[in-house]
C-alpha cells in the first residue's frame, strides 16, 4: 500500500517537473569536467530546504541520474570524462567520435545510463527493507563501533593516500564538536557566537566543501589557461542514432555490467569510477572480439556506463540503512535526508516510509525521464562544454552564497562558507578528499553520542566494545575495510594503466 502510494507521487506535477529540472540540472553540471553529481547536489540542497520531501528529494534523484550521464558527455565527445566515474568511456567513446559516431556513442550512453538506474533502482528496492532490519539490533556500543567503521570506509574516497582520508575525515570529526556538548551541555569552539551553538549549520558546510573550492579552482584554472577552453566544436559528424536492436544484442554485457556496479557500488567508497573500470575490463574479458575495444565499439561505451549508473542504487543501500553512503553523492544524500530531518535507519523504512519509497522510486522513474532527455538531447546538452569557466565561475559563486544564506538568513552563513571553503579549498589542493571531511562531520555526532551512553551504560567499562557480538563483528570489518581500500587504488590504478 505504501509503494502504491509512493508511486502515485511521483505523478504531481510538482515532483514530475523537479525530477525534470533536477535532471537537466545534473546532465549540465556532469557535463562541466569538474563538476558532477557531488557539486550539483551541494549547489541544489539549499534550494530544497523549504520544499516537501517528495519533491524535494526526487529532484536530487535526478540530479544524480543526469550527473552520470552528463559525465559520459564529454567523455565521448572531447575526451574529458565529466565525472571520475566515466573515465573508462573516454576509451570507446572518444574513438567513435573521431569516426564520425558521436550520436551513436552518446545514445548508447543514454540507454545505458538509464538502464542502469534502473538496475541499481531495484536493487535498492529490494535490498535495503532487508538490512535495516538488522539496525534495530544495534545500541550504543554499535552506533559508536559503526560509526568508526564508516570513518575507516570513508577513506577510500580518496582514491590515493588513505592516510591523507583518514585525516581528513578526523578534521570533520573536529568540526562536529563545535557547538553545544549533547551529553553535558557545555559550550565548544563557539567562541561565544550564538550562531555556533548548534555546531555548523550543514548546508553551508557542505557549501564550503565542494562548490566554493570548484569556484576557487575554476577560476585559478581560467587565467592559467588565460581563456582558452576546450569545447565540443573539435567533434566529427554525428552520425545516426544507436538502434534499439543492437542495444539489445549487448543483452550480456548489459546484465554483466549492472552486476558488477550493483555489487560495488554496495560496497562503501568504491563507487563509479571503480566499477566503470572493472566492468570495462570484465567486458573486454569475455568478448569474442577483445582486440576491439578501445577503438571505439559501442560494447565498450554500454559496459562503462551501464556499471557506473548502476552503482547509484547500490550505494543508497547502505546509506539509507546505517547512514554509511558508498559514494561521495550519496554522502550529500545522507545530508540532505538529515536536513529534512530523516535519519537513516529503521525510521526510515516506518516513520518516513512514504517518503523513503517514494525516493527509491524516483530513481527508477527519473530514469525515463533521463532516457528521454537524453535520446533527443544529447547534442544541445553537449554544447555546455563551450561554456567559458569566466562567466560560469561567477554564477557559481552566486548560486553558493544565495544558498548559504537563505536556509538561516545569517550573513555569518556566507562568512562561514567563505572562511572554511577557502580552507577546504587549500586542502584540496594537498589531495585531502572532500567527501571524507563530510562524512566525519556526520558521523561524529553519531559516534560521540553512542561511545558516551555506552560508558555510561557499562559504568565506564571498555570492553563493552569488545564483547558484543555486533561490535565484534565490525571492528573486524573496519580492519577489512582499511585493507581493502588500499587494495581497491591499487587495483584503480592497474585497471586504467
């Protein structure tokens, strides 16, 4: 009756046309090398504040889906993957360009893209009911132990240095302390201003984290190049469209691919930009004709993006169930969610079930919508290439501090977003991972709330932590995790050599 319900939203008009903006929104920003889901989410939340979360939180479905499509863009028609995780498109996509294949190469893109979603939409659909039954075994102990195990996950984020994730995401820990102690009230790091009381407000955090420092690098980036810009203008003749039926006829690459990006994209921080890779290489592996891909087949273009679309789903599944999203956009979802005051877990999937499904729906149904745009607009929505970073690094710049200001209406917002933005932004250029700082300043709280009931239940017994069962299990999951992520760059690394 829920999910029947659920679906009956996503026919209002209002959440029709914000999953349609929301989608345009994200295939002009995935197509801006830079950019992505990450950024066009952080620049869209402030926006969604004062909204009914089904709407709201259909529209940042659509960001997500146009994203991943508008990555695959440029990839395909410049060579420039918008996003990380069409990396692997660049390799056949590019090729077919260079023959005169554009539009054949970019309608693959969408289909993939779209059937994609939908894999990953059922997946999510499927998956998450069950394991957030698991949640209402957990309690202090645990949420503290769980949280420790999404810091050691998030690391991975980083793609290079786990080192460098591990202290980016103690920074965010640090952040979260500001403001009032919840367990015994004293004032921290507010320096008397009452607008810290409540710590930092996240919408301008998240601001400060990923549009202000692209704001910053764009223009650093402008007078490097001192105006020149790569457009699409450099494309060869667009060709037809791909056929219906030979994007059937890739039936095996396409069920091969969801899996892959289903599996990964489950798995905490290993997101797209490892399963459009391993997806590739799984593709070329079992092809008939291996010695082809990379000079541009539409095999190759379907493999990468069908994988890195399907990671979506995966990565609310854990989200959505122990608040440990498994990539940075669905970090920003779990920000959102808690802006709208939903905290993922078992309230989730009974409290905010309308919601929620109506959510998980939209990723599916959005994804129609994606398909559309993308099928008839691949070539007008490529022209966002051309667009020079001197005039899109002022809108941007708007766009941040109307976002930071309107959720309290404080100026101090804007002096926050600027201030720690340009800290942020220096950071970035050392390669400390963004989405690592977020998620410990999420999950510090947690953490803090669940180590200091846990002593207080235990009578400041420490082996509290090392006797349950729960506990047990995932501090031998968090040692897995810091293992596997410096198994997974490394694998990173030898999948694109």
């Amino acid at each position: 009756m829920v999910i029947l319900e659920s679906f009956l939203n996503l026919f209002n008009p209002y959440t029709l046309l914000a999953m349609t903006l929301g989608t345009a929104w994200g295939i002009f920003l995935g197509a801006m090398p830079g950019f992505g889901a990450t950024i066009g989410m952080a620049l869209l939340i402030p926006f969604t504040f004062g909204m009914n979360p089904n709407v709201a939180l259909p529209m940042l479905a659509g960001v997500y889906q146009g994203a991943m499509y508008g990555g695959g863009i440029t990839a395909i028609l410049i060579g420039i993957p918008g996003t990380s995780a069409a990396a692997a498109t660049v390799l056949d996509g590019f090729e077919m360009t260079k023959k005169g294949e554009a539009n054949k190469a970019l309608t693959a893109c969408a289909m993939a893209s779209s059937f994609g979603s939908i894999f990953g939409g059922i997946v999510l659909l499927l998956f998450a009911p069950m394991l957030v039954k698991i949640t209402l075994l957990f309690g202090p102990a645990e949420y503290f132990v769980l949280a420790i195990f999404g810091l050691s996950i998030i690391a991975a984020f980083t793609g290079g240095s786990i080192l460098k994730g591990l202290i980016a995401g103690a920074f965010g820990v640090l952040l979260s302390t500001v403001g009032i102690d919840p367990i015994g009230g004293d004032s921290r790091f507010t320096f008397d201003q009452p607008y810290l009381f409540d710590g930092f407000p996240l919408i301008p955090l998240i601001l400060s984290l990923f549009a202000f420092p692209r704001c910053l690098s764009m223009i650093r980036e402008s007078f490097r190049q001192k105006g020149v810009k790569i457009g699409s203008q450099n494309v060869g003749g667009g060709g037809p469209r791909l056929a219906w039926r030979e994007f059937a006829g890739l039936w095996k690459t396409i069920l091969r691919s969801g899996f892959w990006g289903a599996i990964i994209g489950i798995i905490p921080a290993a997101g797209g930009n490892i399963a459009c890779w391993m997806s590739y290489a799984e593709a070329k592996r079992n092809s008939r004709y291996p010695e082809k891909f990379g000079t541009g087949i539409t095999e190759g273009v379907v493999a990468a993006e069908m994988a890195n679309s399907t990671t979506e789903g995966g990565a609310l599944v854990p989200m959505l169930t122990l608040s440990i999203p498994g990539s940075p956009p669905a970090a920003i979802m779990l920000g959102a969610l808690m802006i709208h005051g939903m905290v993922p877990g078992p309230d989730l999937f009974t409290k905010h079930a309308l919601v929620t499904y109506t959510y998980m729906l939209s990723i599916i149904f959005s994804s129609f919508i994606l398909l559309a745009m993308g099928y008839y607009g691949s070539r007008f929505f490529a022209r966002v290439a051309d667009v020079s970073p001197v005039v899109l690094a002022p809108i941007i710049l708007l766009v941040t501090m109307m976002g930071a200001f309107a959720t309290r209406q404080y100026v101090f917002d804007i002096g926050v977003t600027v201030g720690l933005g340009t800290v942020c932004y220096l950071l970035s250029l050392a390669k400390y991972p963004m989405p690592s700082i977020l998620l410990g300043a999420i999950l510090g709280p947690i953490a803090e709330r669940g180590f200091r009931r846990a002593m207080l239940m235990s009578q400041d017994d420490w082996t509290i932590f090392f006797t349950r069962p729960i506990c047990i299990i995932l501090l031998i999951m968090i040692v897995i995790s810091i293992h596997a992520g410096l198994r997974m760059s490394r694998l990173e690394k030898k999948l694109k050599a």
